[in-house]
C-alpha cells in the first residue's frame, strides 16, 4: 500500500510542514502577539495577557484535538475498511502486508473450517505510536463468521478503563444470521467476564446482521451507507457517543466505502465535578485520654 494512500486515509499522521506557523508569525516574540504588534503601530499600550505572557484560547473540536496530539488519544482513531479481490491472502507473508509504523495482526480464513475456498481473513493494524502492548486474545473461523479478538494496553488509558479489547468480525450475507450472532455472542460474553472495566470495539462486515438483537447495551456508530443504499459495515462499542464516523473513499476496486471513526469522548475524569469534603483533625492530646 502506498504511503500517500495511508496518508489519505490518515492511516500515518505526520506533521504537515504547510501548516507550521509562517515566517511572519515566527517574528513575534513569546510574550507579544500579532494583536499587540499592530496597536503598537498605532500607538497602543501592549494587552494585559501579553504582558503575563498567558496563551490565549486554542482552536477547539474534535479534528483541532486529534492533530495536536495524534498518538495520545483517549481512545484510537479507526480505520474500517472491507479489502476484496486480493489475490492469494493466505499465501502472502507478513512482510508483503506490513506498514511503516503499524503492527500487523492476521487471522487467515481456514479452508477446511469455513467450508470456501477464495479468499477470506481478518486483519488488524496498530500504530506502534499509540501502542506496542497488544495481543491476539482469540480466533474463530467457520462457515457461519469469521472474528477475531486483540487485547490493547496503550502508552495512555483513560483510568476508567483497564484495557482496549478490538474485535473484528466477517459474516458472510448468505449464512444462518441467528447462529452467526450466537457465536459472536458467546465470545464476546466470555471476554467481558475476563475483561469487566475493557473498552470493547467490534468493526467489521455485518451485512444484514444486527449485533444490538443479541447485546442491546452496544452502541453502533455509523450513520451512512457503506456499499450502495445499504450500511453493511459497523463500529460497536460499549460506550455511547464516544465516536464520531465520517466517509472515506475506497481502497483499489473494492465496492465497500472506508469508514474512519475520531473519538469524540471526554475522559471521566475531566467530566466529574471536584467534590470537597470536611475532615476533622483530633489534636494528639485527646487521642491519648
């Protein structure tokens, strides 16, 4: 894959030199601002905040958030994307398949489990930036889905959280939909048991499946058309309104649209309000009578 591919799926953040500050703005000094240079032109004493050296406010949002701080969010950034007519998956070595900066996690399609003999398989990238503390929890494959469970320790994790469990999941359109689900379902049952405070993020092709019929206390984010009219290609998570899902063009011949999810959550701990509490401290002396 092409780096200015990945770069437009922004799949590799990097800083763009574009859009470093100016030679112009470069000329003012730490504690003087554009706003301070013109009024002295004009004869003007220097602002109050110019003087305390104060940073004036940021531009907000969820974009402005990401760019500043890239590898550090409180949850990824995701890409989902559904690759099809590649050639001889399972013959392709790790290294035909890697990406600069990402870790790879496969999971091949079993001919013999699956029942199919074209294609198939999961697979999972990771920014190293964003984590190097993860691992393959589970694999299943048969002829009704395909998933795969990786559990993520990020260099940074909101405290309400103890680990970021991914799970990507391929139902084919024509198989047993109840049946499908009732595997997912099972699995996923048995990692919250083992995962009680994980974030847990199920992406993958759907098709006509439902995943809230069988775990209604998910989320699903995306609000589009993935191929089509139709919206085959979902983002569950545990939490409400944690992601915000946006349209991105498809890779190579694929039919399927990419779909790039920001996190748009706050942690818990900037939202709680301070609580103040009263202690009372007994002298020394009365605790010894």
């Amino acid at each position: 894959m092409h780096t200015t591919t990945n770069s437009h799926l922004c799949l590799l953040l990097k800083p763009n030199p574009e859009t470093t500050a100016s030679s112009t703005e470069a000329t003012y000094t730490k504690r003087q601002c554009r706003r301070c240079v013109m009024g002295q032109k004009q004869g003007a004493t220097r602002t109050k905040w110019c003087e305390t050296g104060q940073k004036r406010g940021k531009r907000g949002g969820i974009q402005a958030r990401l760019r500043a701080n890239p590898t550090r969010p409180n949850l990824p950034t995701l890409i989902l994307s559904n690759v099809r007519s590649l050639e001889n998956k399972r013959q392709h070595s790790d290294s035909a398949i890697q990406m600069h900066g990402l870790t790879c996690y496969r999971a091949d399609r079993d001919t013999a489990l699956s029942g199919k003999t074209r294609g198939g398989g999961l697979c999972v990238y990771i920014n190293k930036g964003w984590c190097n503390n993860a691992v393959v929890v589970t694999k299943h494959c048969s002829s009704l889905v395909e998933f795969m469970f990786v559990k993520c320790r990020p260099f940074c994790l909101p405290w309400e959280f103890t680990a970021i469990v991914i799970v990507t999941v391929y139902i084919p359109p024509c198989t047993n939909t109840k049946d499908a689900l009732r595997e997912l379902y099972s699995a996923i049952s048995e990692q919250q048991t083992n995962n009680p405070y994980g974030f847990f993020i199920i992406a993958g092709d759907f098709n006509h499946a439902n995943l809230k019929s069988v775990l209604p206390k998910f989320y699903q984010h995306v609000n589009f058309a993935t191929r089509g009219n139709n919206t085959l290609d979902l983002v569950y998570t545990t939490e409400k309104n944690v992601y915000k899902a946006e349209p991105r063009p498809h890779l190579g011949y694929l039919d399927h649209i990419s779909v790039m999810l920001i996190p748009a959550c706050r942690p818990l701990l900037k939202l709680t309000k301070p609580v103040q509490k009263q202690i009372t401290v007994w002298p020394d002396a009365l605790t010894k009578k």
